[in-house]
C-alpha cells in the first residue's frame, strides 16, 4: 500500500458521463473522474479501490485522484 492512500468500493460509477463516487471504509464518500484511473483499469460498482484525497478548497466534496483497482 503507498503512503497517505486510503481504500474503498466504488459505490456508482457513470461510464457515458466519466464520474462516480467511492464509498471510504472511513469518513464521506468521494467524487472521481474516470480520468483519475491508474492504468486505466476497468472498473465497475463493487470494486474494491486505493486511491489518494483531494480535499476541495471550495467546500465541494473531496475528491479522489491516482485510483488502483485491488484486489
């Protein structure tokens, strides 16, 4: 596991739209964008998930950046 990642199962994805939203074993849920996929890896609802928090200086909700499939 790299430093300072965290895990979690992608709750929705929208793959026509580019977008959807992690459920974090711990805290909020957060948005990504397709484009934030590590080796763009297939994805779909389920899939367990590393990725590193982007906390939103506009008061949005955090977002994920640099996400890896596990598992």
């Amino acid at each position: 596991m790299r430093d300072n990642m965290e895990t979690g199962t992608i709750k929705c994805f929208f793959p026509f739209k580019g977008y959807g939203f992690i459920r974090r074993e711990k805290g909020k849920d957060v948005f990504f964008f397709y484009k934030d996929l590590e080796n763009e890896a297939e994805i779909y609802e389920g899939a367990k998930v590393q990725f590193s928090l982007n906390e939103s200086s506009t008061g949005r909700c955090p977002s994920a950046r640099k996400i890896i499939k596990i598992g």
